[in-house]
C-alpha cells in the first residue's frame, strides 16, 4: 500500500531509507526535508561494516562505495618525534573481522552522495526547495523522492490515522509516517518524547572530538597516526590517497566546563576550547595542526556518546540512525547502524502492507538485537584512546608494540567474525532487492 512518508534528515539515513522505500513501492510518495540549503559534502572518514556491507550490496551500491574507499594501509601508534611503535593493518581478505583500518573506509560526503544520487536515480520527481525551501505544490503529493532544503519541522500532531507536521516556512502538511533521521541531538527525538528525556537518552562517554582537514605534506602516506599527548589528549592524522589530511583531536574528560564549551556551540568558541587543551600537546599540534585549527573551513566538534532510547517508535513516528541508535564514532558501527536501522524499517513496512503501527512495534522490536550488539564498547574504550598518564601511554606503547611483533593481532583478527555476535542479516523478500553475493 503506498504511503506518504516524510523523512527528516538528509545524511546517510534519509536518503537510503528513501531509496528503499521506493524500490520497494514505487507509489510511495517520500519527501526529505533538510536544514542545510544543500546535501553536505563535507566529514570525516568513516567505516561500512558487518551488515552494512550487504546491505549496500544488495541496493547495489557497493562497487560504487569500492570506487570512492580511501586507501588507507593501517594505522601507526606513535611517539612525540613520530616514531613508530606499532602498527596495525587493515584486513582486505574478505574473511574475518576488519581492523581499525576498515576494508571499506570512505569519506562521510562520498557515502551520502552516493546514497542521495541513488534516491534521485529511483525517483519520478527532482530535489525541490534549494532556495527558499518551498516545495512545488504539483510534487508534493506525487510518488516518488523530493528534497526540501532550508526547511526544519517545528511541530508535530498526531492521531490514530496520520501525523500533523508544521514546518518553518509556516505550512502544515499531514503524512502516514514522519521518520526522524536528524542525528544524535535530534530534534524530532525531543518532541516525540519531551526536551528533557529526549535529552537524557543521550549517554555521554566523556570525550569530545573535533575534526578538520590541513593541506597534505610530503610525508603524509597511506599509514593512518596516533598519538598520545596525555591528560587525555590524543591526535590522529589520516591521509590515505586523498589530497588533503584529515586531523581528529579527542580528549577524554569529565569537566562540566568544557562539555559547556563545546556540547552544541558556536564554532568559534569550540574551536578556541580545542586551541586551549591542545596547546603545547607535542607531536606536529604546535606547527601546522595548529595553524590549521585556526584557519580551517570544514573544523567540526561534539561530545561523543550513545543514544539509548528504551523505544525508536511513538505511534506513527520512528526514529532511525542517530537520532534513536547512535553507537558513537569510536565503535566504527555508526554508518551500519544507520543502514539496519533503514533496512529493518522499510522491511517491516513492506512486510506489513501499509499497517503503519503495526510495522513500526515490528521494527523497534527486530532492529533492537543489532543495535545492542552495535553498541558494545570494546574492553577499554574509551579511556584507551585518551590515556592520562605518561607511564599509562608507555605501557600501552609497550603492549601494543608486543602484539604486533607476535602477530598476535593478525590471529585475533583471522579468528574473529565480522557479523557482530552472529547476528545474519535480516530476511526481507519484501523489499524486493538483489540477493547477497559473495564479492
């Protein structure tokens, strides 16, 4: 049964929870709406793991995903004058779990590009709203994909039947479904449950995490780097084959000052925050990491946490990604958990033929296990990426530099599945996609 969908976001959910939608039932009518005036292009690099994998496959995007990888060779753990220490390689057998060093690394904008020319691709009308976001009245209600940019949903009413949404432009319009895909602050969160424990499903780990780009340097290979700076400072360097060279400063902390500072502010003020603590930290920060911190374009920070919502559903709304199930950067799950979420909820959708209700109890239900499993911190983490003390950093140095030595790790890794406790990927005939095959 075709519905009227509205999906809020348009990063890496949005746009393939739309994909999967319309290939499922062409006469589903699925508009994004997005605060941005464009898709963004810009972020960090990130991993497609586990059932992210086939779930791209099987919408036929992974060659496209194999086309864009950043080849990166590993990462090294370093000292202050960059030594090496140890390093750890990336698995591109296609069997066994991946290492730090994803088979599938890709950067955030290429992934969501990808995802959004294939929404458009499946789709009977064009990206509508760039300018002033205003919709054209002739698609809306139209099967197929709609973009509205410079748009954000103010109020939401819902009953037995369908959802009320009032948008920023003034407008109302009502839906079957209304999706929030619109990340770990996500607004529509709050409004679905209240500001305050829409807030508090927020688990915080205690670490911030800024990100910017610098010109890349004649050293800068395809060997990812890390650094310990200590009092919880830890500096990553990320080249690859790219032009340019990513930085990712974190630091681990429980000061409420400094989560004020850089939780949902200005950028200005969280990049001074980040000049502050890392000032003096060592290593290449006090040349050109620096420099670049202040005359970066792309600088981005956050606190990195967990969402843990008890239920994604509240009658005919559903949270997916992030905003119900962010596992956080630091589990390398965030990009699958995005893709189970879409997958598992247009399953169900399909599988259960416009009951609305019912397919969304279905999917809060099913997805639960591979977010749970998505959401497991490894032994460690997060303290083992912003140590404190200069005898914790050598002994770490030291330990690491014993397992790579041995090999130990590569055995771990060979031994080591990469579907996370077993879990397969959920079967979906519905959804009427290409089998899995093996690469």
């Amino acid at each position: 049964m075709p519905l009227k969908v509205l999906i809020i976001g348009a990063g890496i959910c949005g746009p393939a929870m739309a994909t999967l939608l319309r290939r499922t039932d062409p006469g589903h009518s699925v508009t994004i709406v997005e605060r941005y005036p464009e898709i963004r292009h810009n972020g960090l690099q990130i991993d497609l793991r586990a059932w992210g994998i086939p779930i791209m496959q099987r919408l036929g995007l992974l060659e496209k995903v194999k086309q864009v990888a950043v080849k990166e060779n590993g990462i090294a753990l370093i000292n202050s004058k960059g030594k090496m220490s140890a390093v750890l390689g990336v698995n591109d057998s296609g069997s066994g779990a991946q290492s730090f060093t994803s088979e599938y690394e890709v950067m955030r904008g290429d992934l969501v590009n990808i995802l959004y020319e294939a929404s458009m691709k499946d789709s009977d009308v064009s990206a509508t709203g760039k300018g002033d976001g205003a919709p054209n009245p002739r698609d809306e209600d139209a099967p197929g994909i709609r973009y509205r940019f410079n748009i954000s949903v103010t109020g939401m009413a819902q009953d037995e039947k369908g959802v009320d949404v009032t948008f920023t432009d003034g407008t109302t319009r009502r839906y079957d479904l209304v999706v929030g895909a619109d990340g770990q602050w996500s607004k529509t969160r709050r409004m679905m449950f209240g500001e305050e424990i829409g807030n508090d499903m927020f688990k915080r780990l205690h670490v911030h995490i800024a990100y910017y780009t610098v010109k890349r340097e004649p050293g800068d290979d395809d060997l990812a780097r890390i650094y310990y700076a200590g009092n919880g400072r830890s500096i990553f360097r990320r080249t690859g084959d790219r032009p340019f060279t990513q930085v990712v400063l974190m630091v681990g902390t429980t000061s409420e000052e400094i989560k004020r500072e850089i939780e949902r502010q200005p950028v200005e003020r969280q990049r001074a925050t980040f000049e502050r603590l890392f000032t003096g930290a060592g290593w290449e920060m006090d040349g050109r990491f620096l420099k670049g911190l202040r005359e970066s374009t792309d600088f981005y920070a956050d606190s990195l946490g967990q969402v843990k919502a008890p239920h994604a559903v509240k009658g005919r709304i559903a949270l997916l990604g992030d905003a119900g199930h962010c596992a956080s950067a630091i589990t390398g799950m965030g990009t699958t958990v995005s893709l189970i979420g879409a997958y598992t909820l247009a399953g169900e959708l399909a599988r259960h033929n416009g009951d609305v209700p019912l397919a969304l109890q279905a999917y809060d239900a099913n997805v639960k296990p591979y977010i749970t499993e998505s959401q497991k911190l490894m032994f460690g983490v997060p303290g083992i990426l912003t140590l404190k003390s200069s005898w914790a950093i050598a002994l770490f140095h030291f330990i690491m530099w014993l397992i790579t030595s041995t090999k130990f790790d590569k055995l771990i890794v060979k031994l080591a599945g990469e579907d996370k406790g077993g879990l397969p990927l959920p079967s979906y005939p519905e959804l009427k996609l290409a089998p899995v095959t093996q690469s």
